[in-house]
C-alpha cells in the first residue's frame, strides 16, 4: 500500500496534495497511513512530497540555467521565499550556492 502511494506520490508530486488524498489512494485511514507510511519512508508523508520536490529542484538547478523563480514554480513553490527556505533546510544550502557548487553546465575555458 505504501509502495503504491510512493509510485503516486511520484507522478503527483508537483499537484497540491491533501493529507486525505493520500489516505484514499493507500486505501488507509488517515492515523494509520502516517504510521505506515512513516515507518516504510522515515518520514512524514508532507515532508516525504517535500523532499520529492527539492529533488527535483536539485536536478533542474545542476542541468539548466532556469532563473531560481523559474525552478520554485516548476517544482510547485509558489512562493520563492518559502522554496529557498525548504531547500536550505534539506541542503544547508541556498539554490545559488548549490547552482554554483554543482551545475553541470560551467563554462570550461582552456
């Protein structure tokens, strides 16, 4: 049942997602899912499609040069503010730094 809500999760995690949603599509109660699902994952459900979504935020900073704007609203921030606050607080750092740690797409000069 968990298995399955992660594989939905996955292809919804950019959608607005209601704690009830979830429960209907484990086929769980709400008290029971956050049990399951916290003792399958580690997480909460809400901090697991948050996680999920910074992933995704992680990848789009590394391989493009979208503004950070660009990436919040595509990863389903829609405030930057509160995107940049998330992202810091599962990298220890902002979407600049990381850009610039890790982004593929650095010039090479000779």
């Amino acid at each position: 049942m968990i298995l399955k809500l992660q594989r939905w999760l996955s292809n919804h995690s950019l959608e607005k997602i209601t704690f009830a949603q979830m429960a209907t599509c484990a086929g769980l109660g709400e008290r029971t899912l956050l049990r399951r699902f916290s003792a399958a994952t580690g997480y909460k459900p809400n901090e697991y499609i948050q996680r999920m979504r910074i992933e995704k935020a992680r990848e789009l900073l590394e391989l493009t040069q979208r503004p950070i704007e660009s990436v919040a609203g595509e990863v389903g921030y829609q405030d930057v503010g509160t995107f940049r606050q998330m992202f810091k607080k599962f990298n220890s750092l902002t979407p600049r730094e990381y850009r610039k740690k890790f982004a593929l797409h650095k010039s090479s000069r000779c």
